[in-house]
C-alpha cells in the first residue's frame, strides 16, 4: 500500500530550529548593545567637523549646453580630509580641493 506523504509533512520535520540557550541569548543581546554604541559614536564622529577621521569625498558634476557650441564640460572634485596631530595639543586638518576638468567643444 503506497504511503501518501505530502511535501509540507514531509519538510515539517526538517525545519530548522534556532532555540538559544539562555547564555547565548544574553551573549547576542550583548552583542548587539555594544554594535548600536559603535554605530552611535561612529554617527557622532561624522557629524563632527574636527573628528579624528580621515574622509575622502570625490564628486561630481556634468553640465551641458556650455559655450557656443553646445558642448559639455565634466569637472570632478578630489576633497581629501585628513587630520594631522603634531602634538598631543595641537590639531591640523588639511582641506586640499584638486578640482579635474574636462571641457568638450566649449571654446572654439
């Protein structure tokens, strides 16, 4: 006599199942307290103007229509941010800006 076994019933069983421990769960709620309060300071830090972060903005900008003939021009500006301590007092940061052009049929 054939057995009818349906595919639900069939992988019923085989669920997995994610039972903690009490000690592991209290491990993972840790975990996670101490990753919110990285995330926090870490927010704080970039809000900050004079952290002690080393950022790296490039962006960018495409106009078009420009000049008699119509043309394009690209510019893309490289704005390194980058805290220099001297000391244990004093405290340098260095805004360079390079901006990269590239004009097309601008000028005849």
């Amino acid at each position: 006599m054939p057995v009818n076994v349906t595919r639900e019933r069939l992988f019923h069983r085989w669920k997995p199942r994610l039972d903690l421990t009490p000690r592991a769960r209290a491990c993972a709620t840790q975990l996670k307290r101490k990753a919110a309060l990285v995330h926090e300071e870490l927010a704080k830090q970039l809000t900050s103007p004079v952290a002690d972060l080393i950022s790296f903005p490039i962006p960018s900008r495409h106009d078009v229509n420009v000049g008699p003939n119509d043309g394009w021009r690209s510019t893309t500006n490289v704005q390194p941010v980058i805290p220099i301590h001297p000391n244990d007092d004093w405290s340098l940061i260095s805004r360079t800006l390079v901006p990269i052009n590239y004009p097309k049929e601008v000028i005849q």
